[in-house]
C-alpha cells in the first residue's frame, strides 16, 4: 500500500481544524506528511497559525495568565501547609508506635510499609504539581 499524495484543497480544511484542535490523530499526521512536501501548504499553515495566534493572545492572555498564577499560588500555599502539618504528625505518630511494645513486630512492619506506600504516593503528587506549576500553560500548536 503506498501513500496517496493527498492534493492541497484536501489539506485546507485540515490546517484550519489543527488550529481549532479539532483533528484526529490520523488527520494530523496527514497533515504533516503533506506539510513536509508541500511549501504552499506549509506557508498557508504558518499564516494562518501567526493570526490566530495574535488573536488568541490579544483576547485571553491577561485573563487567563492572571487567574492561573493566583490559582497555583494558592495551591502552593495549600500544600506547604499541608506539608507543614502533616510532617511533625507523622513523625510524632510513628514514634508513639514504634515505642508500643504491645504491638507484635509483624503488624508494625505491616502498617509500617502502608505508611511508607502512602508516603510515597504523596510525595509522588507533590512532585507532579511542582512540575505543572513550572511548565507554562501556553503551549505552542502541535502537528
Ligand atoms: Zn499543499
């Protein structure tokens, strides 16, 4: 089966839908390959990208920056609190426990390694949400 040369009035509706987001994964590569071959395309994409681009920041970029900069610091402050709370707790909790000789050691190792898991889990998130809150929330249109 070879690929089918698709001709550009095909490919139009196409540049416009990647603008909107709008295309399956099939329809954008698609697109790419006949980008890659075709210079008209190619520079009716560009064109088309650079105007809607303009458009797009000139109506949103204040709003939408603004909320989510305050949005992500008051998610910052949220989890610092929580750190903050939940470390002097935790360590005062499984100091209590390990001091308990009543418990046997196999559930001390069982709870132990819940905790941890938990620990993990956690650590995991707050890892993730550092590394939202650093990736710029514009990103650039993708073929
Ligand atoms: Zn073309």
């Amino acid at each position: 089966m070879t690929q089918q040369e698709q001709p550009c009035q095909n490919i139009e509706p196409l540049i416009s839908g990647a603008l909107d987001n709008e295309l399956t994964q099939q329809q954008r590569q698609q697109l790419h390959l006949h980008l890659a071959s075709c210079e008209a395309c190619a520079n009716l994409y560009r064109e088309l990208a650079e105007q809607r681009g303009a458009v797009k920041l000139g109506v949103q970029t204040n709003d939408v920056l603004n909320e989510s900069q305050s949005t992500r610091i008051w998610n910052a402050i949220g989890w610092s609190l929580l750190v903050l709370g939940l470390i002097p707790l935790v360590i005062y909790a499984i100091y209590q426990f390990s001091q308990d000789t009543s418990i046997p050691w196999w559930i001390k190792l069982t709870i132990g390694t819940t905790v941890l898991g938990l620990i993990l889990l956690f650590i995991n998130v707050l890892r993730q949400r550092m590394q939202a809150a650093k990736s710029d929330p514009y990103k650039k249109v993708n073929l």
